[in-house]
C-alpha cells in the first residue's frame, strides 16, 4: 500500500531548498509499505545486500553482505528472510551487534549487472545463528543512475570462521586513501530519529570521492530522484556510515562518521555534475575486513550518466 506521507521534515526541507518540491512529491508516490510482488523474484536472485545499522552510540554503519543467490528470499510482500549459512560473514562486522540491541535497519538489494535496486527499510530479527527475518516497513525501487556495471561471481562462499581477521581504527592510512581515490562506488547508511534507517548507493567516475585529509572526505551530490531520503536524513541527524568494496584486493572499508553538508559551492570543473552541492565526512572510526577469494566481479562498463568533469586550467 502507498504511504501516505512518505517524507520527514529534513527530507522536505532539503526538496524546498533544491527547488525540487514538486519533483519529490511525485517520485515519492512510490513508496509502499510491503515489497511489490515484481520484486519478490528480484530479491531471490541477488548475491549481495547493503545494510545500515545504528549501534550504543548512535554512529551509523553501512554493511555489505554477499552470499549465494537464493540465500535472501521474500516469502511474501511483508518480510525478507536470510539464509546466513551460505553467507560470507564477517562476525567483527558492527553490524552484528546492533541488531541486537537496535533491530531498525535499512537494506538495499542492488544487481550491479542490470543497474537494478530496491530499497527496504524496517526491523530485524536474529531468530537463530543461521536466519535473519526483515519485517518491511518501506519499500521502493531507485534509478539506475551512477551505477558501474559489473558481474558478481559467487562460489562456495566461506564461512565467517574462515574470513581473515579485521582492522580497526580512526585516521585513514596511505593504503586505505588510495583505495578510495579509486573507487567508482561506494555506499552510504544514514538515520532518522523516528523514521528508522536507511541504505542507499553512490557512484560516479574513479576519483569522485576527494580524501580531503585523513579524517575528512569530500563527496558531490548528483542530480537524483529529488526524494534526498540521504540528505533529509544527514539535516536532522548528520551521523553517516560508508562502506567501500575494494573489488581488486577483494577487502570492505567502513567508515562512521558525521556529516557536514555543502550549499552553492565554487565547482567550476563541474565535479557535483552542476548541483553545486557537496557532502562532507568528518571520519570517527573505520573498520576494514577482507572478503574470500570465492567472490569475484567482472567490470563491464561506467555509468553513462557519470558527470564529465571538466579540466580548469590554473
């Protein structure tokens, strides 16, 4: 069923202040309450999910979680069941702590392939070692917009006992800056007090993301579906969680942080596309884990809807 009031107040603000009231208005009639039944198919054939979770502290966190395709599954409009025992776990992940404690979370089943996404927000239960259960609370598919192609490779996936330890800390390294510099995605985890947790993606050409210094990134704002459910949410609550996927090295670096946003910036080489807009992250904590070899990705080809940006001379 279509929600009714599908924006908070940050979101609305952040429409009015774009210029994009209108524009938000009719792309929100898409959100639903319950998981269309076009989808329920499209979730099952999914290897991989990004989640954002809140922990004891408030800091927000994006996950990744891949796994063989049929291990999620919609057994009707209402709830997502995970079968975590074909997964790739990593159990120092945040995330498996703050379900425990803060069950609100946002999932983003995305097929790098197609360029197709859906959104689902809601709450989760741990009911076994093995199982998740999302029961929906939203539901609504994106825009294919700023998504890289690539073909993911699932083998036997191995199991969280055997993925190598993980790191922890707070400023970036020399390693970890230059995995970001590279990077032609990324995903972003944001929250609404009220309103619960969200997952979304954020693509464009390799460089977009500019580490600013070894606490701080800066990101362009795209043209979107004038909704800015990321954005809204950053207005009322700035704590952000990042994950990156260095698909080389077969690695995941989470970032939680705060975020600072940007208005009617100097972009005279077009690095926002022309919004003028721009997000800070000012970095708390990281967490990098490295995946098994059993994943792999096939790069097919760039968004063509990436922004040209354009050389200034000095």
């Amino acid at each position: 069923m279509r929600i009714e009031n599908p924006f908070h107040e940050g979101e609305l603000q952040v429409q009015e202040r774009a210029g994009e009231l209108e524009e938000g208005r009719r792309n929100g009639r898409v959100l639903a309450d319950s998981i269309m039944p076009g989808a329920l198919k499209f979730i099952a054939q999914q290897p991989m999910v990004v989640f954002g979770s809140v922990d004891d502290e408030r800091n927000v966190w994006a996950s990744v979680l891949f796994g063989s395709p049929g291990f999620a599954t919609a057994p009707d409009e209402r709830q997502v069941e995970f079968d975590l025992s074909p997964a790739s776990l990593d159990k120092h992940d945040p995330f498996w702590t703050n379900i425990q404690h803060h069950p609100r979370i946002g999932a983003l089943f995305l097929e790098l392939a197609t360029r197709r996404r859906l959104r689902i927000n809601g709450t989760v239960a741990r009911p076994s070692f093995d199982r998740l259960t999302l029961e929906v609370a939203e539901c609504y598919p994106n825009c294919p917009k700023y998504i890289q192609r690539r073909v993911v490779h699932v083998d036997t996936v191995e199991r969280s006992d055997a993925v190598a330890a993980a790191i922890d800390g707070e400023a970036l390294n020399r390693e970890q800056t230059a995995l970001i510099e590279a990077s032609d995605t990324f995903f972003v985890a944001s929250a609404h007090p009220q309103r619960g947790v969200d997952a979304s993606h954020r693509g464009g050409p390799p460089g977009f993301v500019e580490v600013v210094d070894q606490r701080t990134l800066r990101i362009p704002d795209y043209v979107g579906n004038s909704m800015f459910n990321t954005l809204g949410n950053l207005t009322v609550n700035p704590r952000a969680g990042l994950v990156f996927i260095d698909f080389q090295h077969r690695r995941t670096l989470q970032l939680t942080g705060r975020a600072q946003l940007l208005w009617d910036q100097d972009d005279v080489d077009r690095r926002s596309g022309g919004t003028r807009r721009f997000w800070e992250l000012h970095i708390d904590r990281w967490h990098q884990s490295e995946l098994p070899a059993t994943l792999r990705w096939e790069f097919l080809d760039y968004s063509p809807h990436n922004p040209v940006q354009r050389s200034v001379s000095p």
